[in-house]
C-alpha cells in the first residue's frame, strides 16, 4: 500500500526499523500527519513485541519451482517448401452475387 511504499522509500524497511528508530527521525517521512506517525510508531512496537514472543511468525516466502527450457529450435537448412493441402497461398477470385467471377 501507499504508507510502506513511502516508508520503504525512506529507508524504513522492516517494522523493527520503525520500531527502535526516534519519533525525530520518523517526522522527517514527507506526507504523514504527527498523529499517522504515532499510529505507524505504536503498530510497529506492537507488531515487533508480539514476534518476540513467537505470537507471530514471518512466513517465509516459497520457492520459485524450476522452469525447463525448451531447446531453441532451428529452421530448417534450404529453402521452405511451400504449404500442402488445400489451403489457397491468394485470396480467392471474386463472385458476382448472380454467379460467374467479377473480374
């Protein structure tokens, strides 16, 4: 959200870091009220208590599962063989709606 977003833009990056960091330190962050700061502060000092306690545990972020890559593969050496089957390589003719092609 906006508020770590402007925390971790000024250097705070865990709660721990606002936590033990002094009020004159917090009032220097651009944007946020006396009173937001205290409530940053508190909920900081708070969070920080309850993990030392083991009330709180950090989960740890899961493993990215590996990905295989596909071996590049090359065209073909020579020329390309033109497409088989039915399918036209132009558009084809033109047809009046009273039958025969327009030219």
């Amino acid at each position: 959200d906006g508020v770590s977003t402007i925390l971790y833009s000024q250097a705070f990056r865990t709660p721990e870091e606002i936590a033990e960091s002094s009020f004159q330190e917090l009032e220097r962050i651009p944007g946020f009220s006396k009173n937001r700061l205290e409530e940053i502060q508190k909920a900081a000092k708070e969070y920080v208590e309850k993990k030392r306690q083991g009330l709180i545990v950090e989960e740890e972020e899961p493993e990215a599962p590996a990905v295989e890559v596909a071996p590049a593969v090359e065209p073909p050496s020579g020329e390309a063989e033109p497409p088989s089957g039915d399918t036209p390589l132009s558009d084809p003719p033109l047809t009046s709606p009273h039958g025969g092609e327009k030219v």
